[in-house]
C-alpha cells in the first residue's frame, strides 16, 4: 500500500511539471508573437534572397529549351513552305503547259531536262526523249514561254538540244507589228541577250516589241515567241541594224519542255540545197 502511495506521488508531481511548464511556454509564445512575426519574415526574406538565383537558373535552363524546340520548328515550318512554294511553282509551269499543249496548231511531245551545260560558247541541253518518241534532228523545243533551241542529235531515248545560248544558233524571226525580218543568234559576249542581224535602218524597232520565229527558213514552225526588243543600234557604213532582245525563256530554270513535232517541207530543202550546189 505505501509502494502504491509513492508512485501516485511521483506521477502527480510529473503531471504538475508538465501542465506549468505548458503554461510557461504559452504565456512566453503569448507574450512574444510580434518577435516570432519577425523572425518568421526574416527567415522567408533570407529564403526568398537565396532563391532568386536558382531561379534565374531555371529561367534560363527553360528559356534555352524553349528557344531549341522553336529553332527546330522554324527549320520544319521553313522546310514545308519552301516545299509548298516549289509545288506550287510546278502547278503553275504544268499548267501553263497544258494550255499551250492545248492551243497549239502542231502536235507538241513533252520532255524532261535531264542535263544543261550553260557554262560556256558550246552550251548544250539534254532531254529524255529520242527517235522512239519520233523525235527528228532539227525539230524545234519549246516551253511555256517561248522558244528554247533546236534538236542538233538524237538517240533512242535521249536527244541533244542547242540552246539559245550557243554561238551555233540561228533562227530566222520577224518583229511583230512590222515587216522587219532578221537571223537571231547569241553573241556569246552578252548573257541574256540575243542579236537580229540584216534588219534595214528603214523600219522602226521600238523596246517591247515582240520578236517570234517567221517561219521563212522553213526550220522552226511560225510565230513561236522569242523574246522581247531591248533597244537597236545602227550598224556603221549599212543600211542595217542590230536589235537587241532578251529571250522569254530562262534556260537557267527550264525543267521541262516541248518538243514541237514539226517536219519542213522536203520540196523547199531539195530548192534550198539545189540553189547551195549552183554555188558551190
């Protein structure tokens, strides 16, 4: 019984410590919350100053992963518009195509452009269509735009062509609107232009005039386009002049053409090649 007495003792006098020891520590929060305030906005202000550059860190590390994933889409976005605007490009060659296919009096084979020498006098062209196709030496190739060149050799599956652009060339023309005639051939001094010879100083030749094949020389079909008149200039001591035009067609980005399956009259090559023999 005096066992039992002694540890009810010792467990009121812990309780009793433990209730004033509580009360102390409340009065003492009580009496001190405005210092507690301040220790507690001290602490978050110190957090927040060591923070700032871990997270100016982190901005940084995501705007550099940002910037990388909007370069890679600007690099397929370009990718795709310039694939749109090249297929768009297409339709509108294609299409011209197609109309002057259409409209045109003789019958035209369409052809690729395989290969293009234009670094020289001696430029040469080569498309994807020979005698199996009935292509014959001399016929004329054309696009869109006008007049490209003759067919010089021909394969059974591929053809040479001599372009605008060689020192070999002739076409004889006239300038719409008047009756002057003239042979139209490359200087090869000159890129982009081409010169008419033998046009009299008596018929006048205006910028802008329209200059297309003749038909005269019974080599090219008549009023294919050739280009445009860029200015004339007298040729000294003759009754001549020399016109200056600039080709419709761009060699530089002809990709596909026509071959205008037109044969010249063989009566008019016998009369031409019996007058050559008188001469010779």
């Amino acid at each position: 019984m005096f066992f039992r007495t002694k540890q009810l003792e010792k467990i009121r006098d812990h309780v009793i410590t433990f209730m004033i020891l509580l009360m102390a520590v409340t009065v003492m929060v009580n009496r001190h919350e405005g210092g507690l305030n301040n220790l507690r906005k001290a602490s978050i202000a110190i957090v927040s100053y060591l923070e700032a550059p871990l997270a100016n860190v982190r901005v940084y590390r995501s705007a550099l992963q940002t910037n990388t994933k909007l370069q890679q889409e600007n690099v397929l976005l370009l990718d795709e518009l310039s694939r749109l605007r090249s297929a768009r490009e297409q339709n509108e060659v294609l299409k011209k195509m197609i109309d002057l296919r259409d409209s045109y009096e003789f019958d035209l084979h369409p052809v690729l452009i395989v290969s293009k020498n234009l670094t020289g006098i001696n430029n040469s062209i080569t498309i994807n269509a020979g005698t199996d196709h009935g292509i014959k030496v001399g016929m004329a190739v054309i696009n869109a735009d006008g007049l490209v060149g003759q067919v010089i050799i021909t394969g059974e599956r591929f053809s040479q062509v001599l372009p605008l652009y060689n020192r070999l060339f002739r076409a004889s023309v006239n300038i719409q609107g008047s009756r002057a005639y003239g042979v139209a051939s490359w200087p090869g001094s000159t890129l982009f232009e081409l010169i008419i010879n033998f046009v009299p100083k008596t018929i006048p030749v205006e910028p802008g005039m329209i200059v297309e094949t003749s038909g005269l020389s019974n080599q090219f079909p008549p009023n294919i386009p050739v280009g445009t008149v860029l200015r004339s200039v007298p040729v000294p001591g003759q009754d001549t002049q020399q016109v200056y035009l600039e080709p419709f067609a761009s060699l530089y980005d002809i990709a596909e053409a026509f071959v205008v399956l037109f044969d010249p009259d063989p009566e008019l090559i016998d009369i031409e090649r019996e007058f050559r023999e008188i001469f010779e």
